[in-house]
C-alpha cells in the first residue's frame, strides 16, 4: 500500500496474509516502509515463501491466507522477513520512471477537423462520465473504459495508435481495469471523443454492458459454477432499459457508484473482490424441488469495511435483474 515515510519518501508498506474466497482473512502489516525499487524483492519473497510452504495436497487450501492461519501472525510476519532479508543480494529490474518527456500541452499532432463538437446527448454523457478536471487550467483526465477489462492485441494496436496520433505519451491502468489519461487538453476532447467513437470497441460508456465488474466465468473457469458474464450482460440491459426510461436520472455520479458497487463472481473464490464490494453477488447452485437452479448470494458492505458480510437470501438467476435493480433503490443509489 502506497505511503510516505517520516522524511515524506515515497514508498509503500508490505501486507500479507489475507485474501478473498473461502473463509477470508484480512492481511496484516509486515514491513511499515520500503521504497519503490524494494517492491518486487518484497513480492518475490512472498511468491518462495509461499512456493514452499503453501498446501500442496489440498488445492483449497492452496493459499497464503492459511500459512498464516496455521503459524499465528508473529510467526507468519517472522517467516516472511526471513525470505525478504535472503533476497537482500539479489538483483532485481530497476522501477521505470515516467517519460521525462510527459507533458500535457504536448502538442495534437494532427489537424482537427472543422466543427469537433458533436451534436449528440452521448458526448455530454460521456464528458460527465469520463473527464475530470485537473488542477491545471484547461486540462482535463479522461477515463477509457475498457469492456470487462480486455483489451485484445488489436484493440491495444488500435488504441496505442490512436494515443499516439493525439500526441500522448503515457496513460496509466486502473484498478477498475480501465485506462486513465492523466492530462489532456480540454479544447482537443471533442476530437478525442469522436476518435474513440470509431474504435469497435465501446470505450465512451455508451451502455453498461460490459462494464460491470464481472469474473471470467465457469465457460472458461474449470473451478467456476457459474457462467459469470452472462448474467452480469443481463444485470446490464437491466439498467440500460431503466435509464432509457429515466434518462434524467443518468447522472456521472450515479453511473460510477453503480459500476463501483456491483461486482459479479461464478463461485466463492472472489476473484472480483465480491466480498468487499458495496453488493457482491457469488454465484451458486441450488437444489429447488427436482431441479437445479442457478443464482447468487449477495455479500452486503455498505460501510467499505475490509470484507462484507453474506446475506445466505438465494436469488434464483433469472431474478436477478429486478433484484439488483431493486437492491440499488433500496439503498437510494437508483
Ligand atoms: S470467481 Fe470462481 S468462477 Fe469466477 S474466475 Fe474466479 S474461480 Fe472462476
């Protein structure tokens, strides 16, 4: 986790021991401060440590989080330091630095055409959505959304290509597996939004589909239950159909509380955080009758705690749709 130490250093301090899925467990801290250039020994020792004492007979159990269940945490932090000062002599890839060249004002390097504002509601929308203004006079960041987090070669082509054209030198990745452009200057974002509009790809937030936080899925998954995307598509045109309905109540906030608080996983492993999302929805299946039904539990948090609690309510996938739509106005995000 990012920090500054007493000197207003930056760097970051280790955590370990804790992870999402069954019987999860918070991590706890083990070094207060290293810098930057310490990160990957630091994780490197974590990737031995577990490499040879992590369970090998059990895959469930194949988990740091139970190292440190089974050895206390003054035992699990003291053998974690152990691997990290044994790795003091190895040498590791130097942290890149950002180009020296970044700079917002870099110029456009190609000629705009004549009338760049469009005309349609989507670039208000997508303004609100997407940009946000910096402290610097005239700039703005600008928010790529990438449709469940996948970018293939020709999309990242398309996309480097297309950053490349406006004269950007650098962009960041967000936790959110979207793309942030730090800075760009705002004069120029009508021209952007037109160029992302002709990609295939829907990086302007035109509809929800895809953009809800949502697990691979048991159709690729070997250890999954459920087929994750399908449902969360389902969730989506949900909500695209509400806000064509209330096209008033489409505001920026509004759009990125719900992206933010719904995340989708196949199955208790939680490999999209369910379990500290502000509604996290963990697939399963249930015997109803003869018959079995697919559906999810949900994992409540509203209060951001580290892990949220399980609500065992089981919501057969077919309702789902009307239950999140009826979830988000309970909690008066809709
Ligand atoms: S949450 Fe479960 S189904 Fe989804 S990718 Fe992870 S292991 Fe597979």
């Amino acid at each position: 986790m990012e920090t500054r130490n007493a000197n207003g250093k930056f760097g970051f301090k280790v955590y370990g021991g804790g992870g999402f899925g069954r019987n999860p467990a918070l991590g706890f801290l083990l070094i207060p401060f290293i810098p930057p250039s310490r990160l990957a020994r630091a994780a490197r020792a974590m990737v031995e440590l577990f490499s040879e004492h992590g369970d090998r007979t059990n895959r469930a159990a194949a988990r740091v989080r139970y190292i440190a269940a089974r050895l206390g945490k003054a035992g699990f932090k003291k053998l974690y330091l152990d691997y990290y000062r044994k790795l003091e002599k190895r040498e590791f890839p130097p942290v890149p630095t950002f180009p020296s060249d970044w700079n917002a004002k870099t110029a456009v390097s190609f000629v705009l055409p004549e009338h760049t504002v469009p005309e349609d509601a989507g670039y208000k929308r997508w303004l609100r959505l997407a940009t946000r203004k910096t402290r610097f006079k005239g700039e703005s960041s600008v928010r790529l959304f990438i449709p469940k987090g996948i970018l293939n070669v020709a999309g990242f082509r398309r996309l480097a290509s297309l950053l490349e054209r406006f004269g950007i030198p650098a962009v960041r990745l967000t936790i959110e597996q979207n793309i942030l452009i730090p800075a760009f200057p705002e004069e120029t974002l009508p021209a952007l939004y037109e160029a992302l509009k002709d990609l295939p790809e829907d990086l302007v937030f035109s509809t929800f589909r895809g953009q809800l936080d949502t697990c691979i899925g048991a159709a690729v998954c070997r250890i999954g239950i459920l087929d994750t995307p399908r449902y969360a598509a389902e969730v989506s045109g949900a909500l695209d159909d509400y806000f064509r309905k209330h096209p008033a109540r489409f505001t920026a906030a509004r759009a990125n509380t719900i992206v933010e608080s719904l995340h989708f996983s196949g199955c208790p492993n939680s490999c999209t955080s369910h379990q500290a999302a502000r509604f996290g929805f963990q697939g399963f299946r249930k015997k109803i009758g003869e018959t079995l039904v697919d559906g999810f539990t949900v994992w409540h948090n509203p209060s951001e705690k580290p892990i949220g609690k399980e609500d065992p309510e089981f919501i057969p996938a077919a309702e789902l749709p009307a239950r999140v739509l009826s979830l988000l106005e309970e909690a008066k995000i809709l």
